[in-house]
C-alpha cells in the first residue's frame, strides 16, 4: 500500500503495491501552509511511513487528546463545551518522516511533531486547508483506510 496526499487538492489517494489507485478522499490539511518547522502548524511535505495506528477497536467518533481516548464520544453539543479543541477522532495514523534534515530528526522531525492522519468531526468542512498540521478525514473514510493500510505504510506528501 502507498499513500500520496496532495496538499493543492487536498485529496488523499490510496495505491495498492502496484500503484492503482483504490481509494480517494477529501481531506484538510494545515490553515497555516506547508512546512516542516517544529511549531509551525504546517503539514510537513515529503515522504514519510505509518509509524503506528491508533484506536483499532474503538468506536466512531472516540475523542483522542494525547493519543489516548479521553471516554468522551463526539457530539456537537461536546463541541460546543469545548469550542477551542483540536478534535481528533474516531482512528489515528500516526506518521513519520523519512527524510532526515527535511521531516526527520532535529527542529523538523514530524513524529515529534505529532502530525497524524485521523478523523474530524462530520460538520468540518474538507477539500479545504483548516488544520492545525494534520491531515483530517471523515471518520467512516479514516476507519476505512485505517483498516487497509499497515504500520509501515508509505506516505508521501506533495505540494502540487
């Protein structure tokens, strides 16, 4: 499997080991931009891997902080408590960068940056830029890719 994010089209496609495409999704990657700088709140570019999945039994819409499930399941009334989260939700692919001095290691290492591919609340807008450096999906769409891709899954991340 391989997964190619474009930030322009703020599509994510899915490719089996002989690069056909399987899947396409709609995502929303970062408000501020592309980059790879520790507290920039950019999507980092490049090529990373799945480092870990997170949530592989847990329902949709679990609400994650630390990547940990906090017991809380998403409603807009939970959103409307706490208007100022970062909702990550329902699965997590937590990636990591491949390419060091770019998105690995020092100032620029997107593993400790904590930059994932999870799930967002069906009422966020996608196909447009509004994260806060993730790649956000809808949750029935994360669930799916979640089940097919494995630790170790390539994804790169491309601005054009």
């Amino acid at each position: 499997m391989h997964i190619q994010i474009s930030i322009p089209k703020q599509t994510l496609y899915l490719f089996d080991d002989n690069f056909i495409l399987l899947a396409e999704y709609a995502i929303s990657t970062a408000a501020n931009g592309v980059g790879c700088e520790k507290d920039s709140g950019c999507t980092p570019l490049g090529k990373h891997i799945v480092r870990a999945k997170i949530g592989a039994d847990a329902p949709a819409n679990t609400v994650f902080i630390g990547r940990r499930p906090t017991g809380e399941i998403f409603t807009p009334e939970l959103m409307t408590e706490f208007p100022n989260r970062d909702w990550i939700l329902t699965r997590i692919l937590w990636l990591s960068g491949q390419e060091i001095g770019k998105n690995r290691l020092g100032n620029v290492d997107t593993m400790q940056r904590y930059i994932y591919i999870h799930g967002t609340p069906d009422s966020t807008q996608l196909g447009t830029i509004g994260s806060h450096g993730c790649v956000r999906m809808r949750n029935a769409d994360i669930i799916q890719l979640f089940e097919q891709v494995p630790v170790g899954t390539t994804v790169d991340i491309q601005n054009a």
